[in-house]
C-alpha cells in the first residue's frame, strides 16, 4: 500500500494477470469509460490480453498505441493522447490505463494529471525499471528541448498492477538497467535487501519467477515508503538520487545513448568511492559493491571523458539550485545521507574513480 497525502493506493504483484480484473473492479474501473495506452513494442505481446480482460467489466473501452523510446517522450506525444480522449469524450471519471515501460507510464500519468485538470490513471509497468521505481510515486511527465522531466506534475495512479512475467519478453539489457535502481534501494535503506541481491543475481538473471517476485516485492516496499513520507521531495525522497548527480551528468553527455539504469551504476560506483574516501564504507564494502554491479552486467567506469567535463556537467542537473550540489552518500550499506560541503577536490577524486 502507498500512501500519500493526495492519493492511497496499491501496488498487486503477480506472476500472470488473473487478479487484474478484480483489482479493477475493486478500483472501480467497472462500467467507467477506460482507455489503454501502449507503445508499439509492448502492444504486440499483452495490448490483447488486457482489452480482453477490461471487456468483461466494461463496454466503453478504446486504446492507443504510442510509438515507443525516450525520443518520444514529449508534448507531440501527450498531444495525440488528448485528441485520443477527446474523441471517445473521456472526462473527470474515466480511466487512463498505461500499459508499458516508464516512458509510457510517465507521459499517460501526465496526460491524466492535465486533461480537465485531472482524471485516473492505472499502471501495468512491464519493465523492471517501471516495476520497482516509475510506476510508484506520482512522478510523471515528459522530456522538452533536451531537458529530462522538465515538464512534470505529482499525480498518483488509482492502482500499481505488476505482472512479473511480462519480464520474460523484455530485452536483457533492460533487465540490467532496473536492476541498477534495485541495487541502489538495497544500499541506500537495507543492508539485508542488498545481501539478497548479492546472494540472488544468478536466479535473478534467469527471471526465476520466485525471486523476482521477492525482489520487485521488497524493492516496491522501499520505494513507496519513502515516498509515502515525501510525496514532493522535499527531503528524504531525494536519498532516491544516490548515484544519479554523476550518472544525470554522464547521461546527459553521452546524449542519452547509455541506458538510464547504467548510467546510475557507474554513479553509484562514483559516489560509494566518495563515501570510502570519507571513511563511511570500507574498502571490502565498496568492492563488494562493485561486484554486486558487474554481476547484473552493468558498468562501473566509463571512458573518453575529462574528469572536468563531468564535474562542470554536474551542475547543470534541473536539481541544482543556485550551485550547491547536493550528493548522496552512503553511511555503511543500507544506509545514506544527503550532503552539500564535498569540495571540488573529492568530487575530482571521486570522478576519476570511475574513469
Ligand atoms: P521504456 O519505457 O522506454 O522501455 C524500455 C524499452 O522496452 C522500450 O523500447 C519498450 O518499448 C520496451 N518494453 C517495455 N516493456 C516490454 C516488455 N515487457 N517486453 C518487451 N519490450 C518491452 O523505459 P523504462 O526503462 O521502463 O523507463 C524509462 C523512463 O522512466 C525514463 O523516461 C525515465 O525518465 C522514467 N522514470 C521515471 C521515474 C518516475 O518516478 N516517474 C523514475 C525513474 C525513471
Ligand atoms: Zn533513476
């Protein structure tokens, strides 16, 4: 259960979809006007099986396929979706179903916020990264001339519906970038969440359906509660940016051809170094670390950039306000705090780690 001060809803984790349909119902999907959104690549494998379910329960039922990738992920897009609830007259009490990875869930949460200033949504994230970290929390929104999330608004979903198997289709290096953010809830909340990890990659890395169920389970069980305690982010939401200052940096200057996911790993290298540096983890810890993220295939250094560059870079991140960078930094593992008085020098050190 998440609960914020706007919005109190679930997230259901299965291994199929046979519970979806009560857990609309249960929403009150039924009889309402419902309209799935999908992008292209998934719309191929579940866009059937999820109209066929919602038809049971309601007549007035329609979908739209979006053309998939981050490229997309912009107003052109959100504007097709509002012509697509317009035409089937959809208003304050119908429903938007985002039926994807992040990109989807982000851009039809937005486009729920915003149409008549706000009607409901519903999540089915079919990707590791949309499991354990998008489709939990209320941030939606799209990219705008080069800025990521620039344009953006809070509004939960009604319901958070993960089937774990929709991992089975998903491509291996997608499955490598969540695991990025999955890593970084077990070193910045729970030690024992990060020794499960550790001791699970093998069966994670086949999708042992077991595993990933306890793993998207105990992920979703970090996410939410610190969002639950920090809806807008005004404090400890932010722990959620552990290696993001240097992988938005990295990100952004390789123009976004690296994965989200494996740009945090080489970030969260970064800023545990840092944390060594500072005597808050030991030697073995940050090796461990390391580890942790090579065996999900994920890189921990990248090459061909200046450690200036990446410094400069660093601010500017839409979070930076007025030049005080804000890092994250481990305390042990399993535990974090968010600083703003590392000098140049450290970060230089801590960039080069990674280089
Ligand atoms: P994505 O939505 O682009 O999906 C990755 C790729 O996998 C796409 O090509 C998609 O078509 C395909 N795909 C999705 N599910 C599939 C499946 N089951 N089988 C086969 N192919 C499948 O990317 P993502 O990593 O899920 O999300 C990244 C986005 O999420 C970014 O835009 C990022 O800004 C956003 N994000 C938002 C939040 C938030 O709090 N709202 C948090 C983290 C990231
Ligand atoms: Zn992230």
């Amino acid at each position: 259960k998440v609960n914020t001060t706007s919005n109190d809803y679930n997230i259901v984790i299965s291994s199929n979809f046979e519970s979806l349909q009560q857990n609309l119902i249960d929403v009150g999907v039924e009889n309402k006007k419902v309209c799935v959104i999908t992008d292209d690549n998934v719309s191929k494998y579940y866009l059937d099986n999820v109209i066929n379910i919602l038809s049971d329960i309601t007549s007035k039922l329609s979908y739209k396929v979006i053309p998939h990738g981050e490229i997309n992920k912009n107003l052109g897009t959100i504007n097709t979706i509002y012509q697509k609830m317009i035409e089937e007259k959809m208003d304050r009490d119908s429903y938007l179903i985002a039926l994807g990875g992040g990109v989807t869930g982000d851009m039809v949460g937005f486009a729920s916020a915003t149409f008549m200033r706000g009607n409901n949504f519903i999540q089915i994230p079919t990707t590791l990264l949309s499991q354990v970290d998008s489709s939990i929390g209320g941030k939606t929104g799209v990219d705008f001339e080069g800025y990521k999330n620039i344009i953006g608004s809070f509004h939960q979903p009604e319901l958070v519906y993960i089937n774990t198997s929709t991992l089975s289709t998903l491509p291996k290096k997608e499955v490598s970038a969540g695991m990025g953010e999955i890593i970084k809830h077990g070193l910045i909340a729970d030690k024992d969440y990060f020794d499960f990890i550790k001791t699970n990659s093998t069966l994670i890395n086949q999708l042992d359906s077991d595993v990933l169920e306890d793993l998207i389970y105990r992920s979703c069980v970090i996410k939410s509660d610190i969002v639950s305690q920090d809806e807008k982010e005004k404090g400890i939401r932010a722990t959620l940016n552990f290696g993001h200052t240097i992988g938005h940096a990295v990100e952004r200057l390789f123009d976004f051809k690296l994965l989200h996911g494996e740009c945090v790993a080489i970030g969260m290298v970064s800023a545990a170094y840092l944390s060594f540096l500072l005597n808050q983890i030991d030697n073995k810890q940050l090796e461990d670390i390391k580890k942790c993220i090579r065996s999900f295939d994920l890189p921990t250094e990248i090459n061909t950039l200046e450690p200036e560059t990446i410094y400069n870079e660093l601010f500017h991140d839409k979070k930076t306000k007025n030049d005080i960078l804000n890092i994250i930094l481990l305390k042990g593992i399993g535990t974090c705090e968010i600083r703003n008085d590392i000098e140049k020098e450290r970060i230089i050190e801590a960039i080069k780690y990674i280089l």
